[in-house]
C-alpha cells in the first residue's frame, strides 16, 4: 500500500479538472440549501437537520452514481486503464485510491451543509449537536457504501451513463424498494415460514440511516456499512483482476 497516499491524491484532485464535478456540486448544494429552507419554516430546531440529512440519504442515490460513474469507466474507454494496472501498483491500491479520493470528494461537498446548523441558531433553534454529529456519521457511512457499489460497476462497463444507470437502479432498489417491500410482507410468498420482515428490514438502506438520526450509533449499522464497503472495494478488486488474464 506505499502507492495508495499519492494514488489517491491524484484521484481526488482529478474530480477538479472536470466541469462535471462542478456542476454536481453546486446542484447538490442548491438542492441542499432549498429542502432545508422548505423544512426550517416547519421545524426551527435539531429536527431540521435531522429531516435533511435523512433525505439526503435518499437523495444521495442520485448523486453518488455520478461521482462514481467515472472513476473506472472513464480509464477504461479512454485506455488509460490498461497503463494503471500494468503499472507497479496493485488492483487493491488502485481500488481504494478511487474509494478514498470519492469518499473525500463527496465530504467536501457535504461539509457546506454544516453551516445550517448555524443557520437555526440564528432563527432561535436549539440545535441537538449530538443528534447532528450522528446523523452527519450515518450519512458519511451511508454515502461510502454508495461509493463502494457504484465504483464495482463502474469496472464492469466502459459507458459512464450506463455505469451511472444501474448504479442509481441498484441503490435505489435497496433504499426505497426494499424499504416499501418491508412494510407490506404479508403478501410476499411464503411470508408465514420466512422472516420477510427481518430479512429486508436488514437490507433497507433507510432502516440503516435512521437510528444515526435518532442520535445513536449503533455498532451493528456500522457493520453493515462496513460490510457493503469491504465487498464493494473486494468485487472491484476482482474485475480489475480479471482484465489481467484477458
């Protein structure tokens, strides 16, 4: 791992010689900036920041698959690819450089959301620091298991639209789908010898999300995280290897 420090330094500053990272930024942060605005004319106190963070991660299924969408996909149809991993480095070094250099990009683009703590404070809210801090984990933790899945499939596919595509259908299916799947078990088929419920309960990306609004870090949410990052980053190293025997 003596290449990842300088591997991932490059990935990350490479988001800003690209108009599109610009262009994802700003759109996430005006789309930030008006849900927060429509939600503090309801809730002046922690409960604003804990209803925007939650829907930013639903929202983040939106822009996570086109922060990731060219991490691989784009070095793969402009043949840079077949330099890097001819290169002296390792697949692993070069999967988590791009994991690590989306995850700072995607902080860097959340952190001006921590100024609307200010902002409640203004309007004579009571910010919960405790409950906030929680919820900006979850949603880090949430967003990177983003990263993670939308780098794999962008190893899979030299289209950076297609890439962005079915990375935006799989995480979409497992944070709004599965979550509507798990209120309603009683119709899925042998619902009285599975456990539906636990099953997708556990699946849901949300269900996940929520205790972290609720202020509570809960070491098995953090696994779970931790779990779809490790074999996010595992599945990339796994196609990167295999374009070495072809």
């Amino acid at each position: 791992m003596t290449n990842l420090p300088a591997l991932t330094k490059r990935e990350f500053t490479s988001n800003f010689y690209s108009p599109m990272a610009y262009v994802i930024a700003t759109f996430y942060l005006v789309f930030a900036g008006l849900s927060f605005y429509i939600l503090l004319k309801d809730q002046r106190d922690a409960n604003a920041m804990r209803s925007l963070l939650t829907f930013l991660g639903f929202i983040h299924t939106i822009f996570i698959p086109m922060v990731t969408m060219r991490l691989i996909s784009e070095e793969r149809k402009s043949g840079t690819l077949e330099m890097l991993v001819t290169a002296p480095v390792s697949d692993t070094e070069i999967a988590v450089s791009k994991f690590l250099g989306a995850t700072l990009f995607t902080a860097l683009m959340i952190a001006p959301t921590v100024l609307f703590t200010w902002v409640i404070t203004k309007v004579g809210g009571r910010p919960d620091y405790g409950m906030i801090k929680a919820s900006y984990l979850g949603l880090m933790l949430l967003s990177m298991a983003y990263i993670a899945i939308g780098l794999f499939i962008s190893s899979l596919t030299a289209n950076q639209i297609v890439a962005a595509i079915l990375t935006f259908v799989l995480l979409f299916t497992f944070y709004f789908l599965v979550g509507f799947l798990t209120g309603s078990t009683d119709s899925l088929p042998l619902h009285a010898k599975i456990p539906w419920s636990d099953i997708l309960g556990y699946l849901h990306f949300g269900a996940h999300l929520q205790s972290f609004g609720k202020g509570l870090v809960d070491s098995r949410d953090v696994v779970y995280f931790a779990s779809i990052i490790v074999l996010g980053l595992f599945l990339t190293v796994k196609s990167l290897e295999s374009r070495r025997w072809r």
